[in-house]
C-alpha cells in the first residue's frame, strides 16, 4: 500500500488535473488514503506530483511561473486626489 496525501489545491488547474485527484480518491485538502501499490496508481501519482505528496517521497511545491509579466498599478485613482 502508498500513503498518499493530497497538499495543494485543484483550483486554476484543468479538468484533467481535477479529475485525476477525484480518481485517486480524494475529496478534502490535506486528506491521507492508502492506495494500492500497482502500475496505475504511481502512474498517477507521478502526473499529479505537484499536488500530491507520497510517503517516504520529498514532497517540493510548485514554483510561480517565472515567465509572468508583472504590470505597474494604475495611477488615475491617485491622480484624481483619492
């Protein structure tokens, strides 16, 4: 048997991704199941790595996107006296 544990969230990802997570299992954040220890399951484990840890496994979570543009904020509130 794996111990799984499911650490980051679902949200922003695909529908494939949230899928994947329902699969396996789980239905809350920080929610451990055992799985069984075949083919499959690692095959899904290692899709879903990102968000889900595996005993015995360093678990390192996903880095910001370092290709995003970060925009300076408007000025017309400041420059209308608010």
């Amino acid at each position: 048997m794996i111990k799984a544990t499911w650490r980051k969230s679902a949200i922003g990802y695909s529908e494939s991704v949230k899928a994947g997570v329902a699969a396996l299992g789980f239905r809350k954040l920080n929610q451990t199941r055992e799985l069984p220890d075949n083919d499959a399951v690692r095959g899904a484990l290692k899709t879903l790595r990102f968000l889900i840890s595996v005993e015995g496994e360093p678990w390192v979570p996903p880095t910001r996107a370092r290709y995003k543009i970060w925009r300076a904020r408007s000025n017309k509130k400041h420059s209308r006296g608010h």
